[in-house]
C-alpha cells in the first residue's frame, strides 16, 4: 500500500509541468483561432483540445509511472506514447478530409491538427523553444505566403479529365494509371465508379501534361480492356 499524497507532491507536477501544460493551452489556441477566423469545420476548442491533451499525453508518460519503476528491472520509454499519441491522431485528421466533386477540402484543417498534436507534444516533452518556432513557422504559413501564392507563377496547361470505361477488372485502374505515367502525364485527382449491372468501371482521372490530349486518349483506348475513352472538355469519344 502506497501512502495517500496530497495533491501536487507527486513527482510530473510542479510548477515547470503546469507552464508546459499553459504553453500547450496558448500555442494550440492560437491554430484554433486561426481556423476560427477563416470559419473551419475544425476551430477553437478542437485545436485547443487535442493540443493540451497531446501535453498530457507526454507527461503521463514521462512521469506518471516513476512510483513502480525499478532499476534495471521495470525501464520506462516515454517514445511509446508519443507514438501513439501520432498514430491516433489519424482518425480526427480523416475526420475533417471529404471531396465533393473533384475537389478534396479539408487537407489543410487535417495538416493543422496534426501540427497542433505535435506542439503539444513537444510542450509537453519540455522542447519550448521548438514549439514557439513552429508556431511561428504556421503563422507564417497561414498568413503570409497566401500573398505570395497569388503572384506564384502557374503552369498554362490546365489539365483535362479523362473518362476511361472497361471491364470491371481488379487490375483495371493499375494499367490505366501505368499508361498514362508512361506517356509522361501527370495523375490528379482519380474518381472509381462500378457499374454494376453492365459489368462495367468508369475511372475518371484528372491529367496534366503537354498536349494533345488526343494522343493519350488513342493510346488509352487501345488498351487491353478498355471500352470506351472520352474527354471532359468535349472532345470526341474513342470506342
């Protein structure tokens, strides 16, 4: 039996654990509201939340099992947590990622928060000087290179969607998206459709290159497979 402590006197909770514990608070708070501003599913309390709680996470590792440890028997490795508090992580980050159309929303909400699990980490580990530099490195991100973007040179190209209709294959998609990497084209966003009632796969792919078009869209419908090909821009279709 353990005696009872009184509140505070066990080793992880002094003075210097609370400042981590506040340090995390601020610094996730500030992402928060940061996304508040811009009207984010993810805002202020999500971020302040996993922020403080990625903290504590470290803490209880690196202290809260010091009473059963015993010299070269029972060796405690804080990095477990740590690893895990990363890997958990990936469900609130899926959480916050959906596509409508063919645009994926959320990648940046999805970044941040996992920026924010690592501030409070490092809170938390002690490292403050690394965790008030990557604030400082997100608020630039956030808030300055926007700026910059609008004037960043873009490629004239603006791509083309290609609908490519087959067999409902297995291997079907791997030997469209092999093609078409083999041409020299880059691969976008990709869309899978079943048909289930034809037996049929409609693959959707959005590519970007140096034109024509056309030229990949013969060599896709020459394909083992392939019924059909066509462009979402109105250009012909290739059976």
């Amino acid at each position: 039996m353990h005696p009872t402590m009184p509140l505070g006197s066990a080793a992880g909770q002094g003075w210097q654990q609370l400042g981590e514990l506040l340090l995390a608070f601020v610094l996730s708070a500030f992402v928060g509201l940061e996304r508040e501003y811009r009207q984010k599913s993810a805002g202020f309390r999500t971020y302040t939340l996993v922020g403080v709680a990625s903290a504590l996470f470290v803490l209880v590792s690196k202290y809260g099992f010091n009473d059963v440890l015993l010299p070269e028997r029972i060796i405690l490795d804080p990095s477990r947590v740590a690893a895990q508090v990363v890997s958990g992580l990936g469900f609130i980050g899926g959480g916050v990622i959906f596509m409508r159309r063919d645009t994926v929303r959320g990648l940046t909400t999805a970044a941040s928060v996992w920026l924010t699990a690592a501030l409070g980490m490092a809170c938390g580990a002690g490292l403050t000087a690394l965790a008030l530099l990557t604030m400082a490195g997100y608020l630039f991100i956030m808030f300055v290179t926007p700026h910059w973007l609008r004037h960043f040179p873009r490629s004239k190209s603006p791509g083309c969607t290609l609908v490519v209709i087959g067999q409902d294959d297995a291997e079907f998609p791997d030997r469209v998206q092999a093609l078409v990497c083999e041409r020299h084209f880059t691969i976008g966003h990709v869309r899978l459709d079943r048909m289930t009632q034809e037996g049929h796969m409609a693959l959707a792919l959005r590519v970007r290159g140096k034109p024509p078009y056309a030229t990949l869209a013969n060599a896709l419908a020459r394909l083992e497979g392939v019924l059909s090909v066509r462009t979402e821009n109105g250009g012909n279709d290739t059976e």
